[in-house]
C-alpha cells in the first residue's frame, strides 16, 4: 500500500471515524486518527462544539485550531430526528465514532451502542468519561481540574510547605484521549478477527491513576515522606535530584548513578566533592541533600541555562533548562521534528498545532488546518451518502447542518 | 472467540510481545499489551531491570510491581552472543518488539530494526525514546524530571510569584508509554493489510507537546498573562475556577458556565452573589477573580472536603476534593471498578496496582502479580523455542539466562 507520493499509506488510512469529541478528551482522540491517516468527519453542533469559538464567535479558539488538523467539520444537529436519521446514515458507513459528551447524553439522543451496533454490527464506539458508566463518581461532571483533584496529581505537585499546585497542561484529558485511541484501535484489531465492533470506555479519572506510580510507591511504602516534596524525588532517596537556579531561569539535573555524580563533580570543576565522605554513596547523598542541593545551585546559579545545559549534555550527565511553553513551540528541535508546526489561519495568522508523536518513519505525516465550522458538510454528504444537491440544501434550510460554501480563491474568508 | 470463561475473548489475545522496558516508559507500554490480552515476555537483564530491585535487592520494589503485572520474566543477556541468538529465535516467534533503551544501545547489540525485520518481516518494534533518533536533542539521555522541564510542564506549574513547579506523578513518562502503545497497535492493524510489520517510535518530548493546549494558547494569544498562574485558568478568563480551601483540606470548583454559577450561588446559600453587578457575566466575573474566590472560600473553608463535594455533586456543579494519594488508591470508586487493585507479594504482603484504564465491557480485566526475576524462564524457552531441559539447563549454567526454580507449595518464596 503507497499513498500518492510512493511512500508506504499512513497506517490507518482507509478507515472512516465520526468524532463528536468537545474540548480536549475526544477531540485528541480523533486527531490521532487523523495524524495517522483515517479520514476523521468532526460532528458537531450546527453552533460548533465547546472549544471552537470562544472569545469571538466568528474566529476559532487556537485550541481548537491544535486540536482539528486535518479533520471535516460536519455540524449536524442531533436533537433533531432527521440529524440523527443523517448520523445513523454515516454509522452504517464508518469505522469508528468517538464521543465524550456527559454519561447519558447519547442515551437520550437515542444514540446508544446499542443503537448504533444494529445499525452496523462493525462499528468501533469508543466513549470518553470522566469517571467511567458506573460507580459511585459515574454521574459527576469531569474537567481536567477537577479529575486532577480527585485523581491525587494536585495533592502531590507543589512544596511540602506550602498549598497544593495544579499541573499546568490539561494532563487528565490528554492522557485520557490517547489511551481511548489505542482502545480504539485495538477494537479494530479485535474487529479483523471476530468481524464485529464493540464499546471500548476510558475514563479520565482511571487514565490517571497508574501515573501515580512514584508518590503512590512512597506513601506506601514509608510513613516519613510529606504528601508534597516540591522538586525532588518522590521518595526523597536521590540527590542531586532537583530544578535549579540559573542566572536567566532554572535547570533540571537528576543523577542517577555514580557515574552521573562523577561526571557532575567534575563538569562543576569541583571534583574534591567526590572525596567528601558525606556524599560517597546513593544513599549518603540523599541523607546530605540540603547540602548537595546547595552545592549544586552555587554552580547553575553563576551560569545560563544554555551554558549548563550544554555542560551537562557534553558530561552526558542528564539535565535540561527549564524552558517556557513559548520557547518549547519555537525549539529548533521539536520545530525541525515537525512536532511544532506552523499553520496559517485566514483570520488569526500564523499560529502552532501540534504534529503527531506517534511516528512511523517513512510515512509523511499529515498536518491540515483546522476545518472552518461546515466546511465539509456538502463533500460529506454528496461523497460517503451520495445525497444530493437539493436533498442537502434542504437540510441546510431546516437547521439541520450548517454548509460553509467554499469561497472562491482570493475572496475573503471572513464571515 | 471466547476464553476460557466464555466471556469474549481480549482484544489482544494471540499476540505476544517481547518487552525490554525499564522504569516507567517502555514498561507501561507493555503493561497495557498484558491488560488487554497479549502474552508479554519481558526480557531483563539477569540481575533484573532498574526498576526491579531498590532498596533492597531481593525484593521487587512497589514501582515495578505496579507496572509489570500479568508478564513473564525471561532474564537473558543480550550483550553475550549466545543470548542475541536466544533473542532472535524469539523475535522470529513475537509480533512486537518494545524498547526503551537509550538511543544506540539496539545498534550496539546488533539488534537494530534492520536485523529483527531480517529474522521477521512482520516485526512490529516499538521504540521508546527521550527525543527521537533524530535532531539537536537526539543523544541526550531523558528522565521524566528532565523532559517536564524542557517540555514547558515546570514552566507552567505553579504560582506567579513562586518558582517554577514539577508535577508529582511521571506525567511524560506514561502519556510517552501509551502513545508507544496505541502506535504499535496501529502498526498491528496495518500489519494485517501489508502483511509486514514496521519501525514505530513516540518521544517523551513529543507526546508532552500537545498537552501544552491551554498554557500555550494564552501565551500566543495574548501578553499579559503570567507565565505560571498557580491554581487559576491558564488563560486567566474563568471565575470560579480554583482549589479552594475547606476545613479539613482543599477542594476545586470549576463553573464553565453561567447555569453552574446559579447552582453554586444557591447552594453556597448565597443567592444575592447573583444579583452583584460585578459577577452578572462571565467575562465580569474573570475580571473580579479575586472577589469571586474569596467569596467561594469564606463558603468552602468552613466545611469539610466530603461536604463541599456532596453539595456540588447535588447541584451539578463541577466539583471535586483534593483527595491525597493515598486516598486515591483507596477510593471506592476506584477498588470497586477494578482500577485500583490489591495484590499479595510474598515479600511485601500486600500492594496496589493499577487495573486497565482501556475497558472493554464484557471482557474480564486481566492482572496477575508481577513475575519474580526467572520465573518463566524454563516455561517460555521449553513453550515458545522448543529447547529441551539439557539445553536450558546450559544456559543457565553459562549465565545467558537466569532461572528461578518453582518452588514446591508452602515453602518460603525468600531467596
């Protein structure tokens, strides 16, 4: 299989998916899909779902915009029975349909699994919650704040003095959605050996969980470990471990080994460390950390974090500036990697969306802008149900779905 | 298909998995292949993994058995030529090959993916990296601590006026481990197209990139927006949207729209907030930030966390405690849906490790406790390569593997 440069096909190419994703749970979800070639059709509400327009209600979020490459944007309206007549006609000739409205939202929709199985009994149907379709948390509503509460990622990020720190990126949702694609796609697998779909469920709240691993191992283990241990070690048993001062920011630096420690010493140019006997063993540097720690910050904090990174880099000692989420979307590395790509939006400009981390060389990666709100929706319908012209504009006229006419080139793109 | 217990058959059942992984990254990749069916070999190093042994060297630490349950331990040194031998009679009989070593080590043993594809061209080889094989980053060695700090999550964790903040669980570690994992599985599925397997990689830095969403955004959009804004929105545009203290810790409370409002104005019994003309709309009330929390704390901070919750939870408004993690692996919800689960080591008596966050209604979730180093030496040389006592009683003999002899019921399972 080659796509039309000669290069192998994207390895799921030839599959439809239908995302009714909103926010960041399903919508990260279906762009996996997308980044590895599935054709991925964004049902959304005739309004465009949460995320899309936020401030300004012509112009999309550049969330959203980070969210959407490369998917169609058919806004359809499902609490309409002809919307879900339409839905229905596009289950029957899809692979997959990703959803992580509210628990029994798709229910009233009567758009229930089961619904959709005897429409077609290949049907892939993978649901994001935040707490799963059972249990005593089932029913509550879930943000990416309040699943980080309850999930322990609050209470153990921040200092041991001081209050309990939310992570920064929206973790619980992202980490959710990916574990919902790979469900997802291990459904499809499944699916070429029995010839039947199913429902495949991660909850935010469960996806979380194993990430504990480190504080979790520490609390059960020992009882004198605080519940919050700033920038060290989860179990306070390794030093130098830390994020240090610099003259223009912060540094990270973690020895590991020995070695590493070795290798420190003498790119601190402070090699009489090493005959120190507080700091002779693993064990004796993390009962000596306030000392090690001092020690290590009288050097970074003379230095950029350029210049430390590259000593430490050249000592192969593990280490890394603390950078800023701007200077990460402009790193030479990630931009070169095609990691961070620039994109043209016709209202906002250049703005960045992220490529895929799922690589598989040889394949290009594929990276459109963000479809506008019913871009698509008259190639959807004519191409996958074979409508025609006035049975969509019919739609469009009873509220259905919304078209976006393609405008003629060099028109403005402006509402 | 069905298992034995006529219930549908796992998603991954049939395949086997050859799993070098150590620590958090490559293990949790196989993690999730054992979960959903697939028999994995973990191939260690004969003295075990780094994860393996600590503290003490005879007994697993609580960090591998979290992330090693339902996998054979086949220890086997891959740097004699004998072991590499071993490794690609197995290679010829798996369909994935995870690792997560540094960049090179695979070249150096002579296993590149070259070599495996040559002993198996449906190979899928999954590899786990810090920053890929390529660009400016490529050689540098990766931990979770260092690849939070380049990757922005410090940056944008904690209070404005603090220093920069890590996330206490392992956050690049496993969101980079399951992006490994859903990409080997679409290797899988395209496998079962082309009839060949293929190279698929995730970096740690990558799969952090595009959690950036929210912190991103603000900065791109707009300049007055502090690089870390403690437990606010990152966009600082939401009110009320914060940990708010209560009595006996904190709580967080998340109003995305002005219906939440209502309900937490009537249920803080507090309806003349809703009359204030400083909080009548959302963009008033992310103006009057400050106002809005200290209303919602003098309401919070005199109540404990369970009757802050059970209020919210009553009035749909998007709430939840910030429970410890201990908590956390306590929790009802959590040990009575099979994600927090309690197993018996010999050693260490009892211990949690996580369930499945990828749940496929119907199909029992699978979790055994951890293999002891060897355990299934003996079963996976005689099941799998067909070797006979005499020749593995060799390779024991002559260090290329490590056995652990079953001992017979009732006897002490100390070394």
């Amino acid at each position: 299989m080659t796509n039309d440069l000669g290069a192998p096909a994207q390895p799921l190419a030839g599959l439809r998916v239908l995302e009714l994703g909103q926010i960041y749970n399903g919508p990260y979800c279906g762009l996996l899909f997308a980044h590895l070639g599935a054709e991925v059709i964004k049902i959304e509400a005739p309004r465009g779902e949460l995320l899309r327009f936020r401030a300004d209600p012509s112009v999309e979020s550049r969330e959203f915009l980070m969210l959407n490459s490369s998917k169609q944007s058919l806004p359809l309206d499902l609490k309409s029975e002809t919307g879900r007549a339409v839905f229905l006609d596009l289950v029957e000739r899809s692979d997959v349909v990703i959803e992580n409205f509210s628990v029994g939202v798709m229910d009233r929709l009567a758009l229930s699994y089961d619904r959709l199985r005897a429409q077609n009994p290949r049907i892939v149907y993978a649901r994001g919650t935040g707490y799963g379709a059972e249990g005593p948390h089932a029913n509550l509503q879930a943000m990416d704040l309040t699943v980080q509460a309850i999930a322990g990622v609050i209470s153990s990020t921040g200092f041991a003095d001081g209050p309990p720190v939310k992570t920064g990126p929206a973790f619980a949702d992202f980490i959710a959605g990916v574990h919902l694609f790979a469900g997802a796609v291990a459904a499809l697998y499944q699916r070429d050996r029995t010839g039947e779909g199913s429902l495949v469920e991660t909850a935010m709240y469960d996806a979380v969980f194993p990430t504990l691993a480190s504080p979790l191992s520490a609390c059960l283990a020992r009882d004198d470990v605080p519940e919050r241990v700033g920038n060290r070690h989860s179990g306070l048993s390794v030093a130098p471990y830390n994020i240090y001062a610099a003259s223009d920011g912060y540094v990270a630096i973690f020895c590991v080994s020995n070695r590493h420690w070795r290798r420190l010493a003498q790119c601190m140019g402070h090699p009489a460390l090493l005959n120190d006997e507080r700091f002779t063993t693993p064990y004796l540097r993390a009962r000596h950390m306030d000392e090690i720690d001092a020690a290590v910050e009288a050097w970074t904090s003379t230095k950029s974090r350029a210049e430390v990174f590259e000593r430490l880099a050249a000592a192969e000692v593990p280490g890394a500036p603390v950078q800023t989420v701007e200077e990460v979307a402009r790193d030479p590395h990630l931009v070169g990697n095609g990691m961070s790509q620039t994109v043209e939006h016709p209202v906002l400009g250049s703005t960045v969306v992220p490529g895929s981390a799922i690589r598989f060389p040889g394949s290009p990666p594929i990276c459109r802008l963000a479809p506008r709100l019913g871009e698509h929706t008259r190639t959807v319908l004519r191409n996958v149900l074979g409508y025609d012209d006035a049975t969509i504009d019919g739609l469009a006229h009873d509220g259905v779905v919304t078209i976006r006419e393609e405008e003629p080139a060099g028109s403005s793109m402006e509402q």
